[in-house]
C-alpha cells in the first residue's frame, strides 16, 4: 500500500500544490515518508517537506508554512504571467507585426517595380516601332533617289543607243550604194557625228544607307533598357534614430574613439595624448583624465577595466579599476613569425576572448612588408592565427592606403563572407569613408562615413538597410561610436577647434 501511495504520489508536489485554491489547501502525502503529511517548505533545499524529513535532515534549514509559500508561489506565477502577458507577448506580437509589414512592402516593391519595368518595355517597344518606321521611310527615300537617278540614266543611253543604231545602218546602207553625191552626205554627216560623239561614263550611285546592328552587349542593353540593383524599401525605417537627441561639447578638437562599460564611457584623443572617463548627464563631466598617454585604441570590459593599445608599442595593456597603474596584458614579440607585430585595433567577443588587430612588419633588406591580421587571444593567453571565435562572425573595417575602404566580414574558418565598400549615392562627392563600425543587439551593423556624414546601417548579411544622413541632426565629421545597454548610440566627432562634439541618440524599432 505505501509503494501505490509513493507511486501515487511521486509526481505530486509543489506544483500541483501551488495550483490549488487559496481558500484551502489540498492535504498531500509525504513520498518519503507516506504516512506523514506535507506541512513545511524547505527554502535551502526548495522542497515540500513532512515533520519527519524535518528531523531526519532539515533542523537547520530556513523553513516556512506552506500556507506562507503557497502565497509566494502564486505572487510569482501573478508576475511572471503578467510578464509574459503584458511584456513578452506584445514584443512577439510587434515583431511578427514588423515582418508582416515587411513582407506587406516588399509585396507593394515588387508589384510597384514590375509595374515600372512593363511600362519601360512598352514604351521601349513603341520607340522601336516609331525608329523602325523612321528606318523604314528613310531607307525607302534614299532608294527612291536612286532608282530616279539609275533611270534617268538608263533613258539617256537608251537615247544614244538608238542614235548609235541609226548611225550603224546607215553606214551599212551606204556602204554598197553607187550615187556619189548621197555617199559623200551620208559619209560626212556619218563622220561629224562620230567626231562629236563623246565617250563619258556616267557616274554609278554606290552610295546607300545601310543597316548597322548595334552589339548585343548584356551591358548596352542594360544601359538601353535599364537593370535592377540596391534600393532600400520606402517607409522601412525599422531602425530609426529618435530626432531630440542629446549633444555635448568636450575640450577636444576630436573624440578619436569612444568606449563604454558597464557604468563607464571613455574617450581619447591620440594627438594631444589624452585618455578622459566621462559622465553625459545633463552636461559632461570628467570623472577622470590621464595626460601623456598615445593610444591607438581602447576597448572597456564589463568589470570596468580598460584594455589599450598604445601608438607603436607591441604590447596590449590593462587599466584595473581604481588603479592609476597599468598593467601588460599581452605581448606580441618579434619571435612570432619573424615579425615586428603591433596591435592596431582590440575588440570583446560575447564570450569574452579578445580580438585583436594586428600590423606585421617584415623587415627586408632595402624594403619593408606591411600585412594585416586578426589574432583571438584565448583564456590562456595564447594566440591562435583564426578570425574568429565559434560563435560569431567579425566585422573588420579595413582602410588601406590604395584600394577601396570596406567593411569585411569573416566566418570563424577565416573566409570572406562579404565585402561593403558604399553604395552610390545622389550628390556624394567624396568615396566612401568608414571611420568605425559598430553591432547592434538585433546584430545591424552601423559603420559611420566621415567624408559624407553618413551612417550607414547593415544587417548581418551586409546588405544596406538605411543610409541616415547626419548633417539634418546637426551632427557633422563623425569619427567614433559606441552603443551603450540601452541602445543608445554615442557618436564622437571631429572640429577645427577644441570643441568636438559627442551626441546621444537613441536606436529604436518602428511600431
């Protein structure tokens, strides 16, 4: 009986307890022990427990009366479902509402561009009628003009075909006749007709209109016709920039580079050699500022530490909390691949490797080699030539001294996923210009261009989903970004005088 009580019983217990009435409380058997009833709960071990498991092994444990539980565990069953109710399930709905309409507009897109490319090929095929008549008529002119001139021509050899004859049986009649006086007539008529005669070629008309082909070029008729390439869809802004933004002026004449921790934001000017840890309240506040110090870049971690790499040192250092004193954290020497490798730009993975970007300098009688690298430092210091960790893909921008400057995306094998070097844009005068790149939690890249005062917006397959023009918001020669827990987006930017800006926008999806 106690075996069928435990079986019973054995998958009965705070859950089916807590979904009874609060008016009264079902009475459940004890498994361990079937012949006591459940009356405390345990809160070290999580468990309902009788008065004989409260002697055999919970005298010490924080107890309470179930009565007391019950409540507790319905006031959280209350919260998470008023969690789920009124947080988890609007943001689902909103999201699936924002697919809907995506699919909605890419649907009125494609209706809208067929409708465009149809009407094209309606007037296409109209212009070619009209130029194929036009052809036609012209064509048929000119063989007009030269079948007048050919028989007007013919006629008049005709004429002195006929003229010719008449001389020919002339001489033939005369030449056998025996009156002196009609042969001497006929001969010297004969003879001045022939003395006269002129042998002239009349010239042939060779000149016509032919019919020239143009090629059959994929490209001309691209160029012709028209093609299809990038757009964004109108009235798709999922990723929009609240208009009030927040704008501070800093003593600087540019934010190089802007990093933020958990309750830290951090700004550097390379050139002046200056590192500042700021606030951006209702203005900026220097918490802290650290002179004669050259960094290239910098990266916050999450315990508020400072990673940082200085201009030509091949050795990353580390900025604890609280301390003034920096410390190395890592060491790139000469004995790697025979190599002088500085670090040039660091970055935080979500598992918290560090990836670093490197220069290599191969030194070589009379000349020197320049590469590129991504190094991922692993937990134990040791570094390994791959691009990146198993559970991302990194985002590289790479500016060359030659060649197009580009966002590159590499899979954790090292290959090249994409390539983003711009799209055209009406009245851009200058090439494209990313100056920093940054990801946000719905993984959309946003690189800003500081030649044109652009930012532009990427999803993770590096195809543009917004091109945001910053000179409306006031802001001009954007340099540096970060994005801090809120989605906010900070963009640092550059001046002809100490006074560069930094401003606060605000990242949200469109409802």
């Amino acid at each position: 009986m106690a075996e069928q009580d435990e079986k019973k019983y054995q998958y009965l217990g705070a859950q089916e307890h807590i979904n009874l009435p609060s008016h009264k409380l079902q009475t459940i058997s004890c498994i361990s022990h079937p012949t006591y009833d459940l009356i405390l709960f345990c809160r070290d071990c999580n468990d309902l427990i009788c008065s004989k498991c409260l002697t055999n092994s919970h005298q010490r444990h924080s107890m309470c009366d179930i009565d007391v539980i019950h409540s507790e565990k319905l006031k959280v069953l209350s919260n998470q479902g008023d969690k789920i109710n009124k947080q988890y399930l609007p943001f689902v709905s909103s999201e699936k509402s924002k697919f809907k309409e995506m699919l909605s507009l890419h649907t009125i897109s494609y209706e809208s561009e067929r409708e465009k490319i149809t009407e094209k090929d309606g007037k296409l095929k109209d212009e070619i009628s009209k130029w194929t008549s036009l052809l036609l008529r012209e064509k048929e002119k000119d063989y007009l003009m030269a079948k007048e001139y050919i028989d007007k021509n013919i006629s008049l050899l005709e004429e002195k075909m006929k003229e010719l004859k008449s001389s020919a049986t002339l001489t033939e009649e005369y030449r056998k006749n025996n009156n002196i006086k009609n042969v001497c007539h006929i001969s010297d008529g004969v003879q001045n007709y022939v003395e006269e005669f002129v042998i002239e070629r009349h010239p042939l008309p060779f000149l016509t209109l032919t019919f020239k082909e143009e090629s059959d070029n994929a490209c001309e008729l691209q160029n012709m016709f028209g093609k299809l390439e990038p757009g964004f869809l109108r009235n798709a802004e999922h990723a929009e920039f609240v208009s009030e933004k927040l704008s501070y002026t800093t003593n600087l004449n540019l934010v190089g580079k802007v990093s933020t921790g958990e309750n830290t934001i951090w700004i550097k000017n390379t050139k002046k050699a200056i590192l500042q840890e700021i606030k951006l309240e209702n203005e900026i506040y220097i918490e802290e500022e650290v002179k004669d110090i050259q960094i290239r870049d910098m990266v916050a971690l999450k315990s508020g530490e400072l990673l940082l790499i200085l201009v030509n040192n091949p050795t990353i250092k580390i900025r604890k909390k609280g301390e003034k004193k920096m410390e190395n954290f890592f060491n790139f020497n000469k004995s790697w691949l025979y190599a002088n490798v500085f670090p040039t730009t660091v970055h935080v993975l979500n598992n918290n490797r560090v990836v670093v970007g490197t220069t290599e300098v191969k030194e070589q009688p009379g000349r020197e080699i320049i590469t590129g690298q991504v190094v991922v430092l692993t937990e134990n210091g040791k570094n390994i030539r791959i691009t990146s960790n198993t559970n991302r893909d990194i985002i590289v921008l790479e500016r060359p001294q030659k060649g197009n400057r580009r966002l590159r995306s590499l899979d954790n094998e090292g290959n090249i996923k994409w390539d983003y070097t711009g799209i055209e844009i009406q009245k851009q005068k200058q090439c494209f210009d990313p100056w920093d790149v940054v990801t946000t939690s719905h993984d959309n890249i946003i690189t800003c261009d500081f030649s044109n005062e652009n930012l532009h917006i990427l999803n993770s397959k590096g195809n543009v989903i917004n091109c945001i023009r910053l000179t409306p918001l006031d802001i001009y020669r954007p340099v540096s970004m970060a994005i801090m827990k809120n989605e906010t987006l900070i963009i640092g930017c550059g001046s002809t005088t100490d006074n560069a800006k930094i401003h606060k926008l605000q990242i949200r999806s469109k409802e």
